[in-house]
C-alpha cells in the first residue's frame, strides 16, 4: 500500500505567482497544514540565517551549523482569521524519513518523499484554484463537505480546515466562545469553498504516512477552492 507525505490529495490547480517561498516552519509535521507568520521578536528578518545547532554530532572545538530560513510560520489556532492565515504548507517539514534515517544527511530522500528539513524554506500557497485535501484532516463538527459550503479556519486550531453551512445562520453566531460548544464561525474565517463532497465510508483513501491500518486511513478526499489573500 503507497503512503502519503502530506495532507493533500495529488490533484491541484495553482499558480506558481500564488506560492510564496519566503519562511520556514517552526513545527516539524506533514505538508498542507494553514499557517500564520510567527511576529515579535520570535521572527526576526535580518538574522544571519545561522542557527545554533550541529548539522551532525556536537564535536568540540568545531562548528558545523545549520542554515535555517529565520522568517517563521506556526499553524494557525482556534479564533484566527483570514487576516491571520498566510496559506497552505506545500512540503512537509521533516527531520527523518518513515524508516527513521535523518533526512538531513540525504538530499535526495528529502526530495523523494515531498519534504524539507527544519529550517529549510517551504513553499506555501495561498490561492489555489482547485486542490484536494484528505477527509481526515477537515473539521466537520459544523457542516458536511459538500459543494456550496465554505471552507473556514478551524476552531480545533492544528492547522486544520473547516466545513461549515452558510444557510445554516447559527453557524455564525457570535455567542459562546473559542473552547465552549456553542462557538461559531464568522466571515472573516472563510478562506475557500468546498468543490465535491467526501466518500460516505470514513476509511477510504491511502493510508497515513507513519501509520498503518484501516484506523489511520485518510477518509477520502475532497475537492476545494482556497484564497487567503487580502
């Protein structure tokens, strides 16, 4: 059975123009996650790019730093909007490989299996015509994938997107709060529209990248439009 390197499925429709390669995550972590750049002093943009760890082992009296990209995005949390979200993540970030060898001794293996290393730039996209995502990674407690809902920033926070009804007036209503069961979504936190509905199995789909098993199956796909520009 084939695995997957990221939260996508493979069919998309982007614009290279639409890609910014400017930041590294700060998280390691499977690709087409939503992000938010990291601001303050935790992000600094004129930083020599040097990091303080070893590529390899700490060997005394030498140096052998990493690189980094010192510009950072984090996923985005429950309560940010599209104001916040800057795209989605294209590559994973990843420090080893499913057989847990170090990707940052192996270019190629990096490249084979969709990933950076930490501190490496990712790609992020942030309008997509059409691009696919695995059920397991969409936030339904709100509303069904199916077209003519919109896809909003989750509230479970983790990067994740949402489907939510707009006909449905309760779920934009502006009582309860982040953690309480009556919090509900508001315009400022639709980034897309959803283009297909999922599978009605729940356990469709290739299997997780570090998991195996119907339990860690990626519940099909479904198809959406995304925007995060403003």
């Amino acid at each position: 059975m084939p695995t997957i390197r990221n939260r996508f499925y493979p069919l998309q429709d982007i614009d290279e123009h639409q890609v910014i390669s400017l930041f590294s995550t700060l998280q390691t972590g499977l690709g087409g996650v939503l992000v938010k750049i990291v601001t303050g002093a935790a992000n600094p943009q004129n930083a020599d790019g040097w990091s303080n760890a070893p590529v390899g082992a700490a060997v005394a009296n030498a140096i052998s730093y990493r690189y980094e990209t010192k510009m950072k995005v984090t996923p985005t949390v429950s309560g940010d909007t599209s104001y916040n979200a800057l795209g989605l993540t294209l590559l994973s970030t990843l420090e080893y490989d499913e057989n847990g060898i170090p990707l940052r001794y192996n270019d190629e293996r990096a490249r084979e299996i969709g990933a950076v290393r930490s501190g490496e730039t990712v790609p992020i996209v942030t309008k997509a015509t059409i691009i696919g995502i695995w059920g397991q990674y969409i936030d339904q407690s709100l509303g069904n994938v199916q077209p003519g809902n919109l896809v909003v920033i989750s509230n479970s926070g983790n990067g994740l997107l949402a489907a939510v009804d707009p006909n449905n007036a309760t779920n934009f209503s502006t009582s309860g709060t982040a953690n309480g069961p009556t919090f509900r979504y508001n315009s400022t936190q639709v980034v897309g529209k959803w283009l297909t509905s999922l599978p009605t199995a729940t356990n469709t789909g290739l299997q997780n990248e570090f998991g195996y098993g119907t339990a860690n199956a990626q519940g099909g796909y479904a198809l959406f439009q995304f925007d995060t520009n403003i």
